[in-house]
C-alpha cells in the first residue's frame, strides 16, 4: 500500500489522501484515522481531498464509509472525492452511497465527487474566495 497524508495548505485549511496502490480496509481505516487526528486539533474548519488512484477495496464499502462519517472531526467542512477513473459505474455507486450517508449523518460534512485534483483545489478555491472577501 502507498498512501500519503499532506497539508495543501500552511494555514491547515486543506489536506490531502492519496492512496496510490492496491487499497485494503484495514489501510483505508488507518488513512482516515490519521487524517482525522491531523484536522481535530486544527481551529478552523478544513477540507478533505481524497485523491483514489488505487480504487475501492474487495468487499462492501457501505459499513467502511459508514465508519469514516461516524468518526469525523466537527470542523471537517467538506469532503472532495477524485476517485480513480476506471469505471463511471464504480464512480456512480459511489455518489448514491454518499447521498444515503449524507442523510443518515446530516450534521457530517458534505461529499462532493469531481474527476481531477486540479477540479478539487478549483472547486475548493473557488467556495473559499467569498470567505476571504468577506
């Protein structure tokens, strides 16, 4: 497994996963307890990339992410998915699955699924610069 956990941002307003290899549950979990202790202690809310070059594990993601929402930090503000490109039927399952999340845990952050890092840092830049103007 090669999974790296960064700061996009010296301010710690934006991290990222990238899970680059074949991916497993238990290294899944690791990630995102580890992202998690990152942004607890941080004041100010952050975003998540999650930047998926390996691709879902074997098995049923529905109890894995159903975990990662339960345990997230109150000031994660909103989770950016670019998952890996192989299947647009992989990609649509998993919106579906975060939509049934998001309703089952409405006071966690939002899911938001793009195509490429550079749309994720876009989209990220672009709902922040109202802040900084503000």
């Amino acid at each position: 497994m090669s999974t790296s956990i960064n700061w996009f941002s010296p301010e710690h307003t934006r991290l990222i996963i990238q899970f680059d290899d074949h991916l497993e549950w238990p290294e899944f979990h690791t990630a995102i307890r580890q992202a998690h202790r990152l942004i607890t202690p941080v004041s100010n809310p952050v975003d998540l990339i999650i930047l998926d070059k390996a691709g879902l594990p074997k098995g049923n993601p529905l109890s894995h992410f159903r975990e990662a929402f339960k345990q997230q930090p109150p000031n994660l503000k909103l989770v950016v998915v670019v998952p890996k490109q192989d299947s647009s039927a992989t990609a649509a399952f998993l919106k579906r699955l975060a939509n049934v999340l998001a309703k089952v845990f409405p006071m966690k952050s939002d899911v938001i699924f793009v195509e490429t890092i550079e749309q994720a840092h876009d989209l990220l830049d672009r709902r922040a610069k109202p802040l900084k103007e503000a």
